[in-house]
C-alpha cells in the first residue's frame, strides 16, 4: 500500500479527488518504478484535483503531471509498448518526468510510487535539488521551451520588450526569470497589483494591468512587442499578436483566459509576426533534453526558491482549487514522502 491522489469519476456522479491507500494495481504499466520524492501544482493539476473535465481521461486515475524521485526497480520493456526501454537506468538514479500523459491518461505523480516507461525519463541535472526540479516542473519546462523558440528569431542584443502574460503563474514567473538573466527586457502583464514587486524581484522591468490586454481590440495596434511568452490565449493573446513589432515572435502555450482566439491575419500577412506553439507533454527527447540543459544553466536558483511555496501531500487538493481561482503565486512543489 502507498498514499496517492486518485481522482475518480463514477458514471452517476461529478468526478472528486481523494488521497486514498492504494495497491500496486493502479500503477499502470511501465519498466521502471520509481520512489517519489517531489510532485507540483500546474494548472493542469488545478483542473484535474477540481474534478473538471479535461486533463484525466480514465475513470480512476492517480493525479499529478510531474514527479521526481529515485528509480527503484528496472524490468524489461512491457511487450506491445512503444517504448524502446533505456538500457543506461539503474536503480537507485535520481530521475525526473513531466508530461508524457502521467496524470492524464498514466498513473501519475502525485502518489508516493510511480511506474512508468524508461524513455520517459530526464536524470536530475547536476547542481538543481529533487526540490528545485519539481519546482521547475512542467511550468518551468515550458517556459524554457518557450524561451527556445523565441531565441531562434531573437536575440538580447536585438533589443526590444519581451511580454510575458499569466506573469505571476506558474510558467510565467519562470518565463520572466529565464528572459531576464538571458538579457531580455521583460514587460510582465498581471491581473495582480499586489504582485508588481514580485515581478519586478524577478527580473520583470515594466509591468501591465492585464485589463489593458483582455477585451477585444483592433486587429492591428501601435507596435510594441519585440516577442511574448503567452500562456493566457483568448483575446489576451489576439491583442498580443496585434501588438507585436514587424518580424516579433510570440509563443503561446496556455489558456487561463480561454481556448479561443478571436484574432485576424492581419499581424501574420502585414508585419510578417510568427504565432508558435509550445507543447511540453510529448516534447521530443533532444529537446527536452536540450530544455533541461539549459534550465540547469540559466536559471537562477535563488530567484527559482523564492517563487516556490512547499506543500504536504494531503494539502495538495485544497491548492488545486486556488490554482483554478488565480490566487497560487508562482510554483508549489507537493512533499510526497
Ligand atoms: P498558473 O495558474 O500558475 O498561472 C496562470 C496565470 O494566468 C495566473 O497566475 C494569472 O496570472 C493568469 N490568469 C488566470 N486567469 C486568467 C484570466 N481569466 N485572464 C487572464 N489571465 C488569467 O498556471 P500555469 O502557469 O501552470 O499554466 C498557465 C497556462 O499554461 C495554463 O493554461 C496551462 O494549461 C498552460 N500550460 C501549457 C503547457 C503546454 O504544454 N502547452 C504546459 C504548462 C502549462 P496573473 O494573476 O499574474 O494575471
């Protein structure tokens, strides 16, 4: 028997979330195990531990998008898997897994065991704690990600303001402490007044009232972002687009606002703006691999605790539901043992 969060939806009821005893069956299949030290809240958690649809697709299913733990047995590949199987993983490594659906359609992170496929595994990076890379975690992943595709088209030394959105979340608190060390100029847009000193202690130079972004606007707007780091969408992210400069690039990877995108052409065909998109869950290995280099190396540890709040495991389902009503600063990390 093990703790885990396991969220539960019976045909004649809404789905709920309870920390229950469970048995080795809800595991799932897998050929490594894994002692969980550390899981987070994301968003994707907020939903999942709310009981709202959307992120688990089972019936009964243990929560949690990441974990971090010690690898504690090694079997041969499940037959009929797609996974290759890692040779190179041994017990007792110290291994980290986001995405790859645990929490949505694999036992996840938020227990204190997990199976799962070898392949799926990124070692602990060398100088970064089990702590501080379940703080990281799934928000942290993305907003190197995001991070990466803007350096393809943008440099510092180019110049120019970098809008984050969703600034004092999860994957924008990281988004902003990344492009600050890197050398961006940082514009942080929060619903948050009581906040601006905490972006600011981040690495933010101006913030925005995120009321200014929200409405629907003109499809063209006076030009102002050299590239942003969306994890809003909905008009937030139309408005966005139509205030980024000639040739500006913007990541988007999330909807806090909302799914839709009230937007037009007119930034992509008239000043030549790229709109990519960022996906952290079945993210290729070389650039996970490459993401969790570089997190490991530009991101401020220090700046990386101070944006962290620790919790127990039983706490973990009350936060889920502050998540959901904006009101969690940065990145919680879940103790599990
Ligand atoms: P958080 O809840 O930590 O951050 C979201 C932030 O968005 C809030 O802190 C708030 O910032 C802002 N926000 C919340 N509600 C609204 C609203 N109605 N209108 C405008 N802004 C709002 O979540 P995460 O950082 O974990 O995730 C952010 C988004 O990114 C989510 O949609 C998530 O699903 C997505 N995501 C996508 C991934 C991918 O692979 N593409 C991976 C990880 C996350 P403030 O108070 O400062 O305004």
């Amino acid at each position: 028997m093990f703790r885990a969060i396991v969220v539960s939806r019976p045909s004649d009821s809404a789905a709920h979330a309870d920390l229950v005893d469970a048995t080795d069956d809800a595991l799932g299949e897998g050929d490594v195990e894994i002692d969980v030290e550390y899981s987070s809240i994301n968003y994707k958690d907020g939903i999942a531990l709310t009981g709202a649809p959307g992120v688990i697709k089972a019936q009964s299913l243990i929560a949690g998008i990441d974990l971090v733990g010690t690898v504690s047995s090694v079997s041969e590949p499940v037959e009929g898997s797609p996974t290759t199987g890692s040779p190179t993983v041994k017990v007792g490594d110290r291994v980290i897994v986001n995405g790859h659906g645990i929490g949505e359609n694999h036992p996840g992170g938020l227990s204190e065991r997990a199976r799962v496929n070898s392949d799926w595994l990124v070692p602990l990076p060398a100088g970064i704690s089990a702590s501080q890379a379940a703080a990281i975690g799934t928000a942290g992943f993305t907003a190197m990600l995001s991070v990466l595709a803007i350096e393809k088209q943008l440099s510092p030394a180019d110049g120019g303001e970098v809008l984050v959105t969703g600034a004092s979340g999860g994957v924008g608190s990281i988004a902003i402490a990344l492009l600050s060390k890197l050398g961006y100029r940082v514009t942080a847009s929060t619903g948050r007044a009581a906040e601006h000193d905490y972006l600011r202690s981040l690495g933010a130079s101006d913030v925005v009232d995120r009321a200014t972004l929200s409405e629907p606007g003109k499809p063209l707007q006076t030009q102002r972002w050299a590239a942003a780091v969306d994890s809003v969408g909905s008009h937030t992210l139309a408005n966005v687009l139509a205030q980024t400069n000639y040739g500006g690039i913007v990541a988007t990877c999330g909807l806090a606002q909302g799914a839709d995108l009230p937007a037009t052409v007119m930034p992509f065909i008239l000043r030549a703006v790229t709109l990519t998109g960022i996906n952290s869950v079945y993210c290729p290995r070389p650039l996970r691999l490459e993401a969790w280099g570089r997190l490991a190396r530009d991101l401020d540890l220090g700046l990386l605790d101070s944006l962290t709040t620790s919790i127990a495991l039983d706490e973990a389902i009350g936060v889920a539901g502050r998540i959901m009503r904006g009101d969690v600063r940065g990145r919680t990390v879940v103790r599990v043992q």
